[in-house]
C-alpha cells in the first residue's frame, strides 16, 4: 500500500531545485577550497552558484499543485511568499558575497561562501516550510554556518568573543525556540503548520486549551525575538556587531531577520497556505487564539524600537550603532506585524503583512548599503570604526558621501527614499487598525513609532553632519574595493527605485501577491 | 518620435536637460562653454513648441499627455503629471521659448564669463523647465508646483550678484512679496478642491463649475471668493498693486533675467491664470469689476511713477507694471451682460497685449542691457545721452521698442492697445448701474494711461539717445556698441516688435487660434462675436502722437522745459519721483510691526522655547544612560536577561 500523499510528497523534490543547486555549489566550494586558495576564483563560483539559483527558480516547474487536504501533509509549501523570500535571499546572497569579496583571508574564502550558501539555501526554506520540524531545520541551517561565518573573516580576541557570544545565545533561543513547537505539537497532534492553525481556528478546542497556546506562541515568540533582535532578546547584537568584521555584521544585520520574519509570518499564520480554511468570525489572521498574540507584538514593537533608538543615541561606535538601528528597526516591523490582525476594508491584513515584506526590503537596501561604505573607506591604518572617522568625507568624496547621505536619509525615512515609504505603510496601517478592546491602542503605537523615528532621525543625521560639517586631520585615503562600490550602488539605486511609483507600487503589488492569506 | 504629443513632455524635459547638464557636468568640464546646453535646450524646445502649435491649430481637441500618471495620492485627493496644449497654452509656449531663446543666446555675449558664468544659465534652464511646466500644467497642483519654481529661478537670478547686498535684498523682497500673493493662490485652489468636486484637474473644476451654475445651485459668494484669491496670486506674480513694490527692485538681476522673467514670461504668469481661469472669472462679475479696477489702478500709478524715473531699467519695470495693470483691465472687463458676451474678446485681447508686449519689452531691456554694458553698468539718464553715434544698433532697436510701446499707429503695441481700450469701452457699454461708471472711468484712465505711456518711453528714448553727446567716465573713451551674438536677437526681436501686430491683429490671425482651439471649446457660452472700432484706434493713435510730442518738446526741442515744469509742478513730481512714497509705507505698516513681532518671538523661542526643547532632547539621552548599564557585554548575563524576559512575558499573560 502506497502512501496516501505520495505524489504529493514526490513533487516537492521538483521545486527544490534553486536550494540543492545552491548546495551542489556549496559542496564544490567546500572541496575545493582544500586544494587552492583563490579569492577572485571562489568568490565568481559562489556568486555563480547564485546566479544558477536564480535560473532555476525562474524556469522551476509550474505552481505546486495541492488537492484536497493535502496541504495539512506536505512540509513544504511554494506559494508566493516562499518565491518572495527564495528572490530576496538570493539577491541578499549576491550583495554579501561582493561585501566580503575582499575582506575574508584569501585561504578562508571558499570556505566562508560555501557557508554563506548554505544559509541562503536555509533562509529559502524558511520561506517555504509548512512543518514545524522542517522549519526548525532549516532556521539551524541558517545558524550552524553563521556560527563558522562569523569565527571566519577575523582571528582576533574580539571576534571570537562575539562568535562565541552569538553561538551560545543562538543555542540557548534555539532551545526555547524547540521547546514551544513542543507545547504546539503536544497541543494538536501535528507538527503539520497548516494543520495547526487549522486546529486552533476551531472554536471548541481554542477555549479547552487556550493557556497552554499561549504559552506556545509566547515562547515562539521569544526564540524568534532572538533572530529579529526583539528586546529583550536582542542583547548580543551590539557586542557581536562590534567584534566581528564588516561583512560579518552586514549579514547578521538582515540574513536572520529576514528567517526570523518569515517564520513568524508562516508560524503564527498571518499568511495561511492555501487550503486553510477560517470561521468567517474569527477572520482575524494569527491569532485562532485570542487577543493576546497582536498585543504581545504590540510590546514587542513599543519596548523594541524605543530601547534601540535610545541606546543608538549613545553610540559612537559605527557598527554598534548600526546593530541599534536594526533593533529599531525591527521594532518598526513589528508595528506592522501587531496592527495586521486588525486592518480591516477590503484586503484587510494582507496589507499589514504587505508592509512588512515591503519594508524588509527597505531595511535591507538601506543597512547593507551602509555597511558597505563602511568596507569600502577602512583601512588597517586608517580605520574607520567610529562615527568621527568618517570626518571630511564629503571633501575628499564627495559622490561617495551623497551616496551615503541618502542611506542615511533612507533610515531616517525622509521622502523620495524605500525608508519614507515603508514608514508610511506601516504608520498608517497602525493608525487605521482597529483594535480589540482600546479605541486608540494601535493609534498610540503608530505615535510611538512617530516619536521613534524622529529620536532615530537625530542620531542618523549625526553621522552626515559630521560628514560634511567637520574636516578630517587624516583624510580619508581612496577606496579600494570596487565590489563594495557595485553594492553601494545597488543598493541607492533601490533605494530610490523603489520609493516612488513605478517602483514603489510594483514591490507594494509583489508583497501583496505573498501576503495573500 | 516627434508627434505633437511627444513634444508636449519634451518641451519642458529639454531645458531641464540643459539645467541638469550644467549643474552636474558644466562646472568642471566646460565653465565657458555652459551656454551651449542653455541655448540647445531652449531651442529645441522652442522647435517642439511650434510643432505642437502646429499640432493644436491641426488637431480639433487639446492635445494631451500623460493623464495616467499619479504623482500625488492621499485619499480622496489626487494629482496627476497631465500636461494640456490647447491655443491658450500654445501661443504661450511659442512666445515663452521662442523669446527665451533668443535672451540664452544675448546672454551669453553679455554675462562675462566668470566662475558663476556655469550658475547663470543652469538658473535660466531650470526657469524655462518649469516655466514651460506652468504653462503645460493640466491642473491646479502642477501649476503651483511650477508657480514656486519659477519663483524660486527668479530669487536666484536676481540675488545673481548676491554680494551686492542691495541684489540680496531685492531678491529677498521679490520672493517675499510673491509668496505673500501665492498664499492667496493656494487658498483659491483648496476653495475649488473642496467644492467643485473634488478634483484639480481644470476641466472638472470648469465643468463642474459650469454644471453647478446651469443648476442653479452654485455658491456665488464661494466662487467670488475663490476668484479673489487666485486673482491674489496672480496679482504677487505679476505685480499688482499693492503688491507691486518688488518688481522695481527686481531690476538689480542681470539685464537679460530682467527682459526674460520680469517682462517677457515670468511676471505674465498671472495673466495667464486669470486667463486660464475665465470661465470661473466670467461667471463672478465682481470679481471681474475688481480685476479690472486692480488692473487700471495699476497701470496708471505705475505710469506716473515712471515718468519721473532717471533709472532707465526702472523707467521699464515702471511700464512693465503698467503693462501688465493693461492686460488684468482686459481680462476684468470681459464680462456677460445678457447677450453681450465679452469673455473672449478680453481673454484675446489680454493675451495679445501679452505677446506682443513679451517682443517690445524684451527688447527694450536687452537694448538696456546693450546701454549698460557700454556704460559699465551706469544706467542712470542723468548721466550719459545723445548715445545715438555711439551704439548705433542699440539705438534702432531701441527705437523699435519704444515706438511699439508707445503705441505709434501700426506697431505692434497700437494693436494690442487697442483691443484692449475697445474691451473695457464695450464692457462701459454693455454693463448697466454702477458697473458701467466703473467701466466708463477705467476707459479714460486707460486712455489717459496710454498718453503717459508715451510720454514715458519716448523721454526715456530722447534722454539716452538724443541731444549733446555725455558719457560717463566709467564707460572709457571708446564705448563699444553690441557683439554680433548680443545684436542679432536684438534685431530679431526689433523685427517683431514692428510687425508682430500687423500680421497678428488686422488679419484676426491670433484672434482665430485663440477662440477656434480654446474658447469656443471651452466657454463658448462666455463668447460673442464683436467687431472693430475705428474711432477708437484713431483716439489712441491721437494720444499717443500727443504723448511722443511733449515729451519731443520738454526733452529735444526746449530742453530746459522740463525742469520748468516739473518745478511747477512740484509736489506731484516729488510724489511721483519718490513713487507714491509705497516702499516708506509698507516700511513703515508692514516691515516695522513684522520686525517687532518677529523680535518678541526670537526672544521667546531663544530664552522659553529653546530651553523646553533643550529639556525634552535631553529626555532620552537620560534613558538612555539609565539604560546602558544592563548591556555590561557578559554573555551569561545576556541569558539570563533572555530567560527573565520570557519569564515575565508568560507571567504577564498566565496571571492576567
């Protein structure tokens, strides 16, 4: 007797292509990186590797087909969001592989891009898991090699303190993590996310088991607060950031929390496979439960970006100050995530979901462009590691500080920039919510985020008035590094590309399309 | 590729192109050579222009482009990147990059080339992008988006020689006053936004308008006021009194900005949107009644300053004030009394006024500028005369200009002068009541106006050009007449200045565009035919003959004459010397009580306001601090934080 979803399960080996492609590559670079030591070589092979994924994702075989029920049995599920985050993390992979182009040791490179693919091929997969087990595999794909990424690039006491830092933490979320997927399973029989939710949608079982959800979600909460430096979970990020090399940081920056916000999408069901069918009066996405998942984002948001943009203003430090700005960030996000459940009108939380992938996208162009200037002007002798050494650099570069300006104003979030429109999506989805037992709860949220965003403004124009106000006793000497260029560039150009229509409406469009329920 | 359509966008992307192009590139590579970019931009959107006249005489409806395109959308309001070209907006832009062209290419023989040689012509690019924008511009958001921008190029232009801080000044002014005038436009649109259905686009509000009208459910009083406040913002643009006090000033620009944006097109700006805005003005008379009383008043308080002037650009921005104070009297007189519907004759008139007084006037500031150059920048009267040995062509052209300002019979100002005196007598004829007394009195300054117009520029052109040769010792022994490349648009522009009229007015060609594309199209019920009034022209050709003479006597024939008179007449001339002592009184009820108000809040805001922010800043910084302990860089402390943070999560929602 075959299995009932055989076919089904068969399939799946159909569309993994861009992850084994990307894991062929890998393999290759792993074997390969024994016998020589060539940057330019592997760094090619790796983004080559990419390139093939791309190829296959794009000539991958027709949508996946799921009839009946089957979509409470397969792992895996190839819907828009899966093909959303597969395009982002590749094209995330190609910007980190020209970052640390030259900055890993030349003996470690095929080594390191091997991980990094390896990760992207995790990231992929996040995207697509439909089953909490493959969920968690693939979240451990994506930390087990940042654990060798990080200890790669650099071999002083500082970085290894912080790969060692990261390491420990990230097993102790891990394990948090594991232990709510637990009380889920424990809960409904399933390890099935489709399965689940469906589960926790029916009414009868909801009010049996409604503690012990809670506590479930809370804890799934917390080990992917980890991933998406929520605080209180966001504890190593400043001190990982700082010790680690630049492209180290540039990918703990937006690799984790591009897994940590997909999985929290999938998890708690703000976007359900097709085939999960919801009461019509409990409409509201990510929460069969009650009212406490959004407001425990609603904390998560408030606590996350207010504590981040305070302690930023403290910095001096580039890359630590950069680790602040992603926490605000991420808290940012989570206003999104917090006021989806309760946007109605016709697309109801779609557009909620919508803002958050759409401002990923932002957050990533903006940072990485960030921490590629900061590769591209350091030098050994004349590092530059806070914010003062970047003095004069609109004297002695000045496209390279416009360039930089503009990242800048980007996560200020002034108009005509990714960063300006993302801030408007999710403030006036927050504003437009309507929350469950407080009139003005989510309104309040979006003043929090306002009054966040203009402490966040003070610390980020800090760094272009010292650009352009202050000259440098040492002048900063030409930069090297024309793949930190080419990502510089990449990510301005989408930066303003995709603020204003026709750029803004077609990402808008895209995310959409991955936020269907 | 180069359908009329295309040309629309081109038009203004050209100059825009040449601006960019200077900016970016200009400055490093080619500092003497940033007029090329200037010139080509403007010629090739002048090519384009004419194109797309030829498309809108051809085609039947207004040509368009890009209505699609959102630009702006919040909620119920939206704005789109449209662009329109109908007769209106054709004649406009053949007349705007036609002479605009002609000024980029004087220019560049008469600015010296000098470091900010590459900021001059990237400022008159960007001017003629957005002043084409304007023009173009479909609706009411994009008009004033371009409306600040060519404000914005005329503040630059004229704080051009911003060390000189009476050019820093006049600037400042400039932009002031116009911005105190666009708060009146801004209004105006938002009235129309919110009753007319909630659109920018013109031709909804028109026909909405209209619609409401036919109904008979239209807000009479709300549309006065809206007419008042574009008529506000028209009036900043283009100097109306009491808003005129900046144009004189706006003199201390280079001579060609002068002649482009304060005579030529900038400063018609705000004819042109009251023109374009007629078929709301035809359906407010008393809104028209107060254009037109703006309008006269204007004209004939700027002429008896300028009689007075010894600063020859100010003799010209005296008349162009007076000029432009012409065309808002047609534009107010184009009223509908019954079956007399005097709309599109005031509209044709204003307009053509407008044409033809953008070529005479251009090229009497050029023919200025050309004096001044000479003179080293002297443009006192008093100073140099009997140049007429001396700049040969600059004295012909000069002579063109003067003439067709001065409404000698058959140039081309005597035919839009004309129009415009047979308007506001046919709107004395057909209006009844008190209406009617306005008209009739507004007729007869408007004629005595044109006696003072000739007056005016023939003693300028006597006392500069005439009698015993004296130049001032800045100017050398050997003063040089205008380069060829400052000559040929001279002479061009003389050329029109003579026979723009003659082609265009007799023979109703204008007339024909005019109403034919735009008017019948859109207001036809505002329009009637009308017929030529000969006594008329033979009046003003009397009293402009009479204008020439005195000045010939007082100034040629009896030179001493004039100081005779003007001792007789001595308080009047003092009066009008000190023009009507406008700038002492706005000093005086405006400037002083604004300094003392903004004196009270910098002490507020320095001493109360700064040390509350101060506070405030220093709020999360504190946080900050009382924060940071905890992030102490041990790892086990990090867990245990985690684990705590958990911990109070759960407890949060189990003991709830």
């Amino acid at each position: 007797m075959t299995h009932p979803y055989a076919t089904q399960l068969f399939d799946l080996f159909k569309h993994l292509g861009p992850e084994m492609t990307l894991i062929v590559f890998a393999c290759v670079l792993f074997v390969a990186g024994l016998f020589r030591a060539d940057r330019a070589a592997w760094s090619l092979l790796a983004v080559a590797g990419i390139l093939a994924a791309f190829f296959v994702l794009a000539i991958s075989p027709r949508p996946q087909v799921l009839s009946g029920d089957s979509v409470f049995a397969v792992p895996l599920v190839f819907d828009a969001l899966g093909n959303f985050t597969r395009v982002l993390a590749l094209s995330t992979g190609i910007i980190l592989v020209l970052l640390a182009w030259d900055e890993v040791p030349e003996r470690h490179v095929a080594d390191h891009h091997a991980c990094l693919l390896v990760i992207i091929a995790g990231v992929n997969l996040v995207g697509c898991s439909n089953d909490l087990v493959t969920l968690f595999l693939a979240l451990e794909m994506i930390s087990i090699p940042t654990y060798i990424l990080l200890y790669l690039p650099k071999h002083d006491d500082a970085a290894q303190e912080a790969a060692i830092k990261y390491f420990l933490l990230s097993v102790f979320s891990s394990a948090i993590l594991l232990f709510g997927f637990s009380y889920l399973f424990g809960l409904t029989g399933t390890t099935n996310i489709a399965a689940i939710l469906q589960t926790l949608h029916n009414a009868e079982e909801i009010k049996a088991s409604q503690g012990l959800a809670q506590i479930a979600m809370l804890t799934i909460a917390a080990g992917l607060g980890f991933r998406i430096t929520a605080v209180p979970f966001h504890f190593y990020a400043p001190d990982v950031f700082q010790g680690t090399s630049t492209s180290g940081a540039a990918f703990l920056s937006f690799v984790p929390k591009v897994a940590g916000f997909i999985a929290i999408l999938r998890v708690f069901g703000f976007v359900l496979p097709a085939g999960v069918t919801t009461p019509a009066e409990r409409s509201l996405v990510g929460l069969g439960l009650s009212d406490q998942v959004p407001i425990l984002f609603w904390f998560l948001a408030a606590l996350t970006m207010t504590i981040g943009n305070l302690l930023a203003l403290l910095q001096d430090n580039l890359k630590r100050l950069i680790a602040y700005s992603g926490i605000a960030h991420a808290g940012y996000m989570l206003i999104a995530v917090a006021s989806a459940p309760y946007l109605s009108g016709p697309d109801s939380a779609t557009s909620g979901v919508a803002a958050v992938l759409f401002y990923l996208v932002a957050y990533g162009t903006m940072t990485l462009g960030v921490l590629a200037l900061v590769l591209m002007l350091h030098r050994d002798e004349r590092p530059v590691e806070n914010i003062d050494d970047l003095a004069g650099l609109a004297q002695s570069h000045p496209y390279l500080a416009i360039l930089t300006t503009a990242l800048l104003l980007s996560l200020i979030g002034f108009p005509l920039t990714m960063g300006f429109t993302g801030k408007f999506l999710i403030f006036f989805g927050a504003m437009a919510a309507q929350g469950p037992t407080h009139l003005w709860l989510y309104p309040t949220l979006a003043v929090i985020g306002v009054v966040n965003a203009a402490i966040g403004a003070w610390y980020y124009l800090r760094i272009i008035a010292v650009m352009y106000l202050r000259a440098s006793a040492k002048p900063i000497e030409t930069p090297g590094t024309i793949t930190c260029l080419i990502a510089l560039l990449v990510c301005v150009i989408f930066t303003v590309a995709l603020s204003v229509p026709p750029g803004a409406s077609w990402l808008m469009n895209v995310a959409r399309q991955a936020a269907v329920r | 590729m180069f359908s009329p359509e295309m040309c629309l966008w081109m038009i203004p992307f050209l100059p825009l192109l040449g601006s960019v192009i200077i900016v970016t590139l200009g400055r490093r590579m080619f500092p003497d050579r940033c007029h090329v970019p200037c010139i080509a931009g403007a010629i090739g959107a002048c090519v384009c222009a004419v194109v797309v006249f030829v498309g809108v005489i051809s085609e039947t409806t207004p040509l368009r482009f890009g209505r699609e395109i959102a630009w702006i959308q919040v909620g119920n309001f939206s704005a789109n990147f449209s662009l329109r070209a109908d007769g209106l907006t054709a004649v406009m832009l053949v007349m705007v990059t036609f002479i605009g062209s002609l000024i980029a290419i004087y220019s560049a023989g008469y600015m010296e080339v000098d470091e900010s040689y590459p900021r001059f012509f990237a400022a008159v690019s960007a001017f003629l992008f957005f002043m084409t924008g304007l023009v173009l511009a479909n609706n009411f958001v994009l008009l004033y988006a371009c409306w600040e921008g060519v404000g914005l190029c005329s503040y630059l232009l004229i704080g051009f020689w911003y060390e000189k801080p009476s050019a820093a000044a006049a600037a400042r002014k400039a932009f002031l006053v116009t911005r105190l005038g666009d708060i009146g436009l801004f209004i105006g649109i938002l009235i129309l936004w919110h009753n007319f259905g909630h659109s920018l686009e013109y031709d909804d509000i028109f026909v909405n308008v209209k619609a409401q009208y036919d109904a008979g459910v239209l807000d009479h009083n709300l549309l006065y006021w809206a007419c008042i406040c574009l008529f506000i913002g028209a009036a900043g643009k283009s100097a109306q009194f009491p808003l005129h006090v900046w144009l004189p000033d706006a003199m201390e620009g280079p001579s060609p900005v002068s002649a482009l944006i304060h005579a030529a097109t900038m400063v018609t700006a705000g004819v042109y949107l009251v023109a374009r805005c007629t078929p709301l003005f035809g359906l407010a008379p008393d809104a028209q009644l107060l254009v037109a009383c703006t309008g006269g008043f204007t004209a004939l308080l700027a002429a008896l300053i300028a009689v007075t002037q010894t600063d020859l650009k100010r003799v010209l921005a005296y008349s162009t004030l007076s000029q432009l104070g012409y065309m808002f009297l047609a534009l107010g007189s184009g009223v509908v009394v019954g079956e007399h519907k005097l709309a599109g004759l005031a509209v044709t008139a204003a307009i053509f006024h407008l044409f033809t007084h953008a070529f005479f006037k251009a090229l009497l500031f050029l023919a200025a500028g050309s004096v001044m150059h000479a003179m080293h920048d002297v443009i006192d009267m008093t100073k140099f005369g009997g140049l007429k040995k001396v700049l040969p062509i600059t004295h012909w052209t000069f002579l063109c200009g003067a003439a067709a300002l001065a409404g000698i019979p058959l140039l081309s100002g005597f035919w839009s002068k004309d129009e415009i005196l047979a308007t506001t007598y046919e709107a004395w004829h057909v209006s009844g009541g008190a209406a009617s007394g306005i008209y009739c009195l507004l007729f007869f300054t408007a004629l005595f106006t044109a006696g003072l117009t000739a007056f005016y520029t023939a003693r300028a052109y006597f006392m500069t050009f005439h009698g015993d040769e004296k130049l001032p010792p800045e100017a050398g022994e050997h003063p040089h007449d205008a380069t060829p490349i400052m000559a040929w648009p001279l002479m061009i522009l003389a050329v029109g200045a003579v026979g723009v009229g003659i082609v265009l007015g007799p023979t109703h060609l204008f007339e024909s565009v005019l109403e034919k594309k735009w008017i019948t199209a859109q207001f036809a019920h505002l329009a009637s035919p009308h017929s030529t009034n000969l006594l008329l022209m033979v009046t003003s050709s009397v009293v402009a003959c009479i204008g020439v003479g005195i000045a010939y006597w007082l100034y040629v024939a009896d030179p001493s004459a004039a100081a005779s008179v003007a001792s007789r007449m001595a308080s009047i001339y003092d009066l009008s010397r000190s023009k009507f002592y406008f700038d002492e009184i706005y000093e005086l009820a405006v400037v002083w009580p604004m300094n003392a108000f903004a004196f009270i809040c910098r002490v507020v805001d320095q001493y109360v306001l700064d040390g509350l922010v101060d506070l405030f800043g220093q709020v999360p910084a504190v946080f900050g601090y009382l924060v940071r302990p905890v992030q102490n860089g041990l790892v086990q402390f990090y867990a245990l934080l985690m684990a705590l943070g958990l911990a109070g999560f759960l407890l949060s929602v189990l003991l709830r």
